[in-house]
C-alpha cells in the first residue's frame, strides 16, 4: 500500500508537508486525505480546561494515556526491560495497558491534575493528528535544569510512535517546540529574576540533551538544527553520572547543545 503524505499545521495556521514540499491548491483540497498532525504545549492549565470545560474529561484521559504509553515504550527500548520492575513509570505503564480509563480513576485524576501544573519550568509539547487527535504520536519533554548559576532546559524525553518513524516527525517537533519554548520561557525566566538569579535583560537560551553516541541518525538531526557536542562523562552532571553507572551506560552517552538566540528554524 502506498503511504500517505504526512502534513502538518503550524501555529500559524499554515499548512506544509513534512517532507518541506510546497502545497499545491491541488494538494490542500485533497488534505483531508492525508495524516494532518499538529503541536500543542501539552502541561498547561488551558489545555486541561479546554477539556474538561467541554465535558470532555473522558478525550482528556485517552490523551494522557496516549502520551505516557507512549512515553514508557520509548524509554524500556531505550534502557531495557530491566526497568520495568522497579520504575515509577512502570508501575503507571503496566496500569494504563492493563485497565480502561474506569478501571483506574484515581491514577487517571492523578495525571490530569499533572496536566494542569502551570508551566514556570516544564514544558510537555505533544504531537497529534486531526484524525486521532487523542493519540499522542510524538512527544518532546523539557525542564529547567541548573538554575542557581547557569540555567539552561533540558530535553528529557523525545519519543515518536514506532510506526511512524522515519517520516520527519522529530524534527518537525523539534522545530515547533523551540520556536514556542522561545515565546513561554519568560515565565520561567520571570521565576528567577525573582529570585535574584537571573538579571532583568537576560534570557535563559541553552537546551541541553543526552544521547547514544552509536545513535547517528539522532546525532545528525541534533546536528542540523543547531546542537553542538559539549562531550561525554566529564560533562554529565553528578545525577546523570550516579544514574549510568546504575545502569551500565557509563561511557555510551554524549551531551549536545543548543542556543536559542541562534535558533531560526520554522
């Protein structure tokens, strides 16, 4: 079967193919026929109240499921069945395979109210497709790392559904993500010139990741939106270093870098 084209809708409202193809008026009469995805920040208060003041409580949990599944598949193959039996996010996993979204209220309240958390310092941008819009098929995760000397965001969790990989998804998250997280920094900036720690004209403009350093294809999509190597172990902050050694990953991860002054992707 031939596969469909893969399009998505910025936050601008225009439409473009992932594949940076320039729509044809051929090509948006017939984009009802083909997987239309789109990016939201996803832990803000807005979006829990965009549903839940529409009585659409029951979307809401199918969405958060989607996303925490999602989220625990891409973490077991990235570290290994080994986690599944002590990990907080495997027991949350085994609940969401195992139970309908009645089943398990209390869990499900529990993740909603996490959706609600404002957002001075985390950032959970999700993407989805208008044809499913309550299955979460890429998901980016940041949080303000460091934030009493040099603060910068780091990219915890970057995860695309298995079956649709390959077709851009990532990247076009990416993008999307950090030209919005240049917009909603403020906030978490705001918190710490409050706090004395930030000056009053400056930005918070580092991102920061972790990845394999046999993990090429990821490499060179870090690579061209801007990251740069900052290095391996020597470089990993002492949590990170405490956690690969307990997990035998002790010389396999590097750390790269981004600028968002110097970010100008779209």
């Amino acid at each position: 079967m031939e596969s469909k084209s893969v399009y998505y809708r910025g936050t601008n409202g225009s439409l473009a193919e992932i594949s940076a193809k320039v729509l044809t008026p051929e090509d948006k009469k017939n984009i009802s026929e083909t997987n239309l995805y789109k990016v939201q920040l996803f832990n803000s208060p807005e979006t829990a109240q965009g549903y839940l003041s529409g009585g659409k409580k029951a979307e809401l949990m199918d969405l958060v499921k989607s996303l925490y599944v999602l989220q625990c598949d891409t973490f077991f193959e990235m570290y290994g069945n080994k986690h599944r039996d002590n990990s907080v996010l495997s027991k949350i996993y085994n609940d969401l395979k195992v139970k309908s979204n009645g089943d398990n209220e209390a869990l499900y309240e529990d993740l909603i109210e996490e959706v609600t958390w404002g957002y001075a310092s985390k950032y959970t941008f999700i993407m989805h497709s208008d044809s499913e819009p309550n299955k979460v098929v890429a998901t980016m995760k940041l949080d303000l790392e460091n934030r009493d000397t040099d603060p910068y965001f780091a990219v915890y969790a970057l995860a695309v559904d298995k079956d649709l990989r390959g077709q851009g998804l990532s990247k076009q998250l990416m993008i999307e993500s950090l030209n919005a997280l240049k917009k909603i920094r403020k906030d978490a900036e705001s918190n710490l010139q409050e706090r004395g720690l930030l000056a009053a004209n400056e930005n918070i403009n580092k991102v920061r990741l972790n990845v394999y350093k046999n993990n090429k294809k990821a490499i060179d999509l870090y690579e061209k939106l801007g990251f740069r190597l900052l290095g391996g172990d020597e470089v990993m902050t002492q949590h990170e270093k405490d956690y690969y050694q307990k997990t035998g990953l002790t010389g396999q991860m590097q750390k790269y870098e981004l600028s968002l002054k110097d970010f100008n992707f779209q």
